[in-house]
C-alpha cells in the first residue's frame, strides 16, 4: 500500500492512531494507575488516545486532569456467572449473555471513531473482543489478573483468538493462558515514573498522620481493602513482633472495595484487639510516593496478587519490601535482594520477615537501594511507552 493511503477501516500511515482504551471501574486502582501513567506519553509519542469509563471516580478525573479525551461509559452491570453458593445458574448465564451482547453493540458505535479499542478490564474483554469484530477493528486485550481454571479463562482464551494482541502484565498471568490454545500473547509489564517515584527523606508530618511516633518504625500496607490483601494476616504478624519490633506500627492506607464492608468492621475490630493504638486506617491517598517514602517496610500479604503494582512503586522510592510468593510479584522482588518473600497466609513467616527488617537499618537501606536500581533497569514508563506505542502502530497498520 503506498504511503498515506487508507486502508479499508479508515487508517491512514501519516496520522495519529486513534486508540480508545476501554475499563469498566471509574476507580483508580493498579491497573488504572498503569493506564494512566501511559496515556500522556503515549500522546507525546502520537497516539490519539481517548478513555471510555464510567463517569464520577479518581479515574477518569485524573485521566481528564492530564488533557487527555474522556468518553463517560454506560453499560449494563455484570453480575458474574456464578452463584453465591459457587455454582452457575443456567438464568445467570442468560442474563450475563445478554449484558455482554448489549454491551457490544454500544462499544462498537464507539469503535467505529478509532483505529484501535485496547480493553484494560477484566469484566470488558470479551464484549470489547465482540465490540471489535462488530466495527471491524483491531483488538488488544490487556490482562491484570490471574484468572484460575473453568469458565472465565476459556471465555477470555475464546476472545483473545479473535483479537490482534493480548498483553499479560506479567508472566504468572501469562502463562496459563498460553496453555489452551495459542494465542497472539506478549508480556507488558506495568512501568513508573522513575522521578514521580523516586527515594527521598520521609516526611514528619505525613508519618505522624499515618500514626508513627518520633522514632518508632512504620509499616504499611496500601490499596483496596478486601479479603484477598491479607490485611489480617499482616495484622496478626503485628502482633507476634518482639523486642525493639514490637513497637512499631501499622497504617492500613486505602478504601475498601465494593461489596466488602463487613470485611473492613472486622478487621478494625481485630487491629483493635490484636495492636490497640499501634494501628491506624487511613482512607486513599493520592500522594502515594509521599506516604511510601514516609513507611519504612511495606507489606503486600496478598492471597492472590497477579503483578503487585504498589510493591513496584515502594521498590521505587527505595523503600524495604515484604510480599507473597502467591502471583507474580517475585518476577520483580528478588528474595534477600531487592525485597523479602513469604508463602501466602504464613503468620509467622511475615512475623520474622517483619522482625529482620524492623531491627537492622542497614539491610533495609541496602535493600532499598538495589530495588531501586532494579526499577531504574527495568521498569521505566518511557521505555514502557515507547514499547506501548509501536505496538500501537503494529496493529493498526494495514
């Protein structure tokens, strides 16, 4: 094809592609976070980028707040495919059919304004893989969880063989969809702003609102609040601390997800009962670097944790991290390296981790300071971007 002509779907070589990023929350958790550490470098590099999700969170204000194009999302709520006891009800099955056939169509009327649609949530691949064979248009799935066998896995393999690309975020979440049946699959790891999160001196007054005493050791945990974080795990490792250890103290910085309220009463009753004053519970902050750079530990005690995006983050203003081996947070924290692992739900192993670092300055320093030259060397959003926006040219190219 000559230079400058349009193909068939109305792309041309010497424009910007246009590419609208579909998410299904309005939230800004980590795989937002990603999206929208992206989106103003992918502009720079050429790319007409534009978001489409619900109107009214962090999110798309954020997105908006960067001079990027917001389209508000209005699409019928998902209820799942299985029942409260665990199995699949034929009359759930219909209904959630018919939410990803309507929520095709209305994805396709906007496809038809752009060159790409790059679906980023778990709830929107299959109907934007749908939505892209409706306005024939190149699809990219980008994948941020880990998803087990049955059902939902094959859906999302059933949709990726009729995209042009599926991204994983890391290796763990890559792997078992490479096994049913080959697909175009690439890992794309999540990337950060290596000077937004970078180390620096703690700030007194954040430490002393997220609950530390003039020379006590703070620990923190960040994000959403659910069961499957761990935060009682963490909180019960607290609470087995000794000598010096056993004075430091714990902020839990984050909100609690939907459908979980009963969750968060427990677990502040249980920080309550188990570490008294030496807990506290901060709602979400959007100064994460500041509050990571005022912890000195930070603790992913995750059941299931796909990549591990806030660990990344603490590595990357040189702070000492503890995690789980449970996902793919090892492919970037290197066990007595650039951080400590420790099997899922072991209290006691998060005990002593905690009592290693809490006692000796030194590691924590050292292991701060190879975390961050890790990140320097392999996570930086230009190169992410850079990465990100060929990929974007690839695939619209005809």
């Amino acid at each position: 094809m000559a230079a400058g002509v349009s193909n068939a779907e109305g792309f041309s070589s010497q424009r910007r592609p246009r590419v609208l990023v579909v998410d299904l929350t309005s939230a800004l958790w980590g795989a937002e976070r990603v999206t929208l550490e992206l989106g103003p470098r992918l502009a720079q590099r050429g790319i007409d980028v534009r978001l489409a999700c619900p109107e009214g969170g962090a999110f798309p204000a954020a997105w908006r707040d960067a001079g990027l194009p917001h389209v508000p999302l209005r699409l019928p709520t998902h209820r799942g495919i299985r029942t409260r006891q665990g199995g699949r009800a034929v009359g759930q099955l219909v209904r959630e059919a018919a939410v990803v056939s309507r929520s095709a169509v209305r994805i396709a009327r906007l496809a038809r304004e752009v060159d790409i649609l790059h679906s980023t949530h778990q709830w929107s691949h299959v109907e934007v893989a749908a939505a892209g064979m409706l306005a024939r248009r190149p699809v990219i799935l980008h994948v941020h969880d880990i998803l087990p066998p049955g059902l939902g896995r094959e859906l999302l393999v059933r949709a990726a063989r009729t995209c042009s690309l599926t991204l994983a975020a890391c290796q763990a979440i890559a792997d078992p969809l490479g096994d049913p049946a080959p697909i175009n699959l690439r890992v794309f790891y999540p990337a950060l702003d290596l000077e937004r999160y970078r180390p620096g001196p703690p700030d007194p007054a954040l430490r002393a609102d997220l609950g530390a005493d003039p020379g006590t050791r703070l620990v923190g945990i960040l994000g959403r609040i659910d069961p499957v974080k761990g935060i009682d795990v963490l909180i019960r490792a607290m609470a087995q601390l000794e000598g010096e250890a056993a004075r430091s103290r714990l902020a839990v910085v984050g909100s609690a997800y939907e459908g979980s309220p009963e969750y968060v009463r427990e677990l502040h009753a249980l920080a309550e009962r188990e570490l008294g004053e030496r807990a506290r519970f901060v709602d979400f902050r959007d100064d994460v670097p500041d509050v990571l750079r005022s912890l000195d530990v930070v603790v992913n005690a995750s059941h299931k944790e796909p990549f591990g995006t806030i660990v990344l983050e603490a590595q990357a203003c040189g702070r000492a991290v503890i995690a789980t081996t449970a996902g793919g947070v090892g492919e970037h924290v290197d066990n007595g390296t650039t951080g400590l692992m420790v099997p899922a739900g072991d209290i006691g192993a998060l005990a002593l981790a905690l009592n290693s670092l809490l006692t000796d300055d030194d590691k924590r320093e050292m292991m701060g300071i190879a975390a961050r030259r890790m990140v320097e060397d392999n996570f930086d959003v230009e190169r992410a971007a850079d990465t990100l926006a060929a990929t974007y040219r690839e695939v619209a190219r005809p």
